[in-house]
C-alpha cells in the first residue's frame, strides 16, 4: 500500500495576532491523504499492513470502541490488500451500531463485542493467545496502533515537515504519534502534544516503550484541552469548530483535532511560542466521528 502523496498538502493560517507575534501558523493536511484511511491512521498501519500483505490469507485482529476511526481505518486498509480483519470492540453489542461500526462492517470486517471488563485484559498474554487460537494465521494490531511498529510507521509524517519548521504540535491518545514524531525531530524542533483523554498519567512511559527506551527531550505537553475526557465535547468546543471552519475553512473533528488547535491557538494568545516561531499543526483525519454528534451542531 502506497502513500498518496499528491494529496498531502500544506494550509496556512493567516491572522492578526499571529503577525502582531511574529508567529508562523499552519496545518499539514494529512487527513486529505484518503477519504478513510486519512490523517495518522495509514502511517501507524503502514508496516503491519507491509509485514501482512507478505501472507495471503492473513488475519488482522485489533482493538476499539463504538467510534473508533482506527477500526474503520484498519477494516478498510485489509480490504484493499486483500486482508482478513477482526475487530474486538469495547462493551456489549448495542441495539443500533454507530456509523463507524457499520462501516467496519461494509468493508468486511468481524466485529465482535466483549465486556469492558475483559477489554482491558486485551493486552494480557493469556487474552492474545486464545485470540490466536480461535483465528488462524493472525496478527494482532494493539489499539490505535500503539506499537513500536505504529510508532515507526507514524516516524514517516515527519519527512513531510520543512526543516525550518519550530514546532510540530499533534493530539495524544495512544501517543504512538508523537512517539514516531519524537523519533524523527530535529534538533532544534519541539514536539507539541495535547492529550485527549482525562487523567492521562503514563506519557512517559508510554513513549519509552514505543521508542524502545530511547530518551527523548523535545516532548512539550499541553494539558487541560480534553474537555472532559476521551470523545468528550463543550458547546465551547463546538463553536471553536465552526469558527475555525468559518475564519480558515479548516474542517476538524471533535474527539482530536479541535481539542488540538483550541489548545495552540489558546497557548498562542497566552504568547507561550516565542516571537519567530514556526508551527505545524497535523491534522490527523478522522472526521466522520462527527457523525455521532446531535444534527446541525456543525457548520461544515
């Protein structure tokens, strides 16, 4: 599976306080590589899918809840290899699935549902070895990615990012993003997390696993833009997503991106860049999980 680079392209923001701070501003379009498999997603999958596509008939089992972009990601990423695909989703079966879970399903994936109880033994040997024995020929894919693999795989973002550039900010779930990112900076580069998840304690340790225990010192983390945890909103949250839209017609996503950018464009008022900074915002897809939030909440 190839990389589209024709697709990827480079926004700027323009604004008056960004020029009254002598602050450059833009957003790399990654979720414009493709309709589905957009943003991070084909990066973090790009090597597992390399490794499977070696072997015909191959199973990839992965993890997610209800909404999960990684699970739509992957479903589609195994049909058009021609892979077999799994998903292991978070909590009972619903009455009605959402939309991401009925994609996964058009584009041929499994789903199967188990308690969050036993979700979050999904890491533990015990639980992977009976996955491999009711699948043959298998791979396990970790949820979102979260892998050295991933992390290597999302390394590969940064060969779109000018060597110029300051400041790369992106959001945080698994951190196999900015674990890759942090892989890759340069020298004189910052890589600028928001975590999306309440309580996210172990960045740190997470990160030192994906990069095999190498140290990294370019890490900056902007906490407090969660809005109440993982998939959470505000009203606050969903107007700053209209404006963006309206001003810079940027569309995002609730449960990454607009958290991301609420948390830049606030640190940039607060002047926590210094004058002369270049910043690069990725802008990492996963725009159909606004199909789960109530009717015309969005202008876009």
């Amino acid at each position: 599976m190839l990389f589209d680079n024709s697709n990827i392209k480079v926004d700027t923001i323009k604004s008056q306080l960004l020029d009254q701070l002598g602050i450059e501003l833009s957003v790399l379009r990654l979720d414009l590589i493709h309709p589905i498999i957009s943003g991070n997603k084909l990066f973090k999958l790009f090597y597992f899918l390399q490794d499977a596509e070696k072997f015909p008939q191959r199973t990839i089992i992965t993890f997610g809840g209800a909404y999960s972009n990684h699970l739509v990601a992957t479903a589609y990423a195994c049909k058009l290899a021609g892979l077999k695909s799994v998903g292991i989703v978070r909590g009972e079966k619903p009455s009605k699935l959402s939309h991401s879970l009925q994609n996964c399903l058009e584009y041929g994936m499994e789903l199967k549902f188990i308690s969050r109880q036993a979700y979050d033994q999904k890491e533990e040997t015990d639980f992977q070895q009976n996955l491999l024995q009711k699948f043959d020929n298998a791979v396990i894919l970790p949820e979102g990615g979260y892998d050295p693999n991933g992390a290597k795989g999302a390394s590969l973002i940064m060969n779109y990012i000018n060597e110029d550039t300051t400041h790369i900010c992106c959001a945080l779930g698994t951190a196999t993003t900015v674990a890759g990112l942090l892989s890759a900076v340069k020298a004189h580069q910052h890589i600028v997390a928001v975590p999306v998840l309440k309580g996210l304690h172990d960045i740190d340790e997470r990160i030192s696993f994906l990069l095999d225990n190498k140290g990294f010192q370019a890490l900056q983390v902007l906490h407090g833009y969660h809005f109440g945890g993982y998939a959470k909103y505000t009203s606050a949250l969903l107007s700053f997503m209209n404006e963006l839209y309206e001003q810079h017609q940027l569309p995002t996503d609730f449960v990454y991106t607009a958290k991301m950018f609420f948390a830049v464009f606030d640190s940039i008022k607060k002047q926590q860049f210094p004058k002369g900074s270049k910043i690069v915002c990725l802008h990492t897809g996963g725009l159909q999980g606004n199909l789960s939030l109530p009717v015309n909440s969005l202008f876009f």
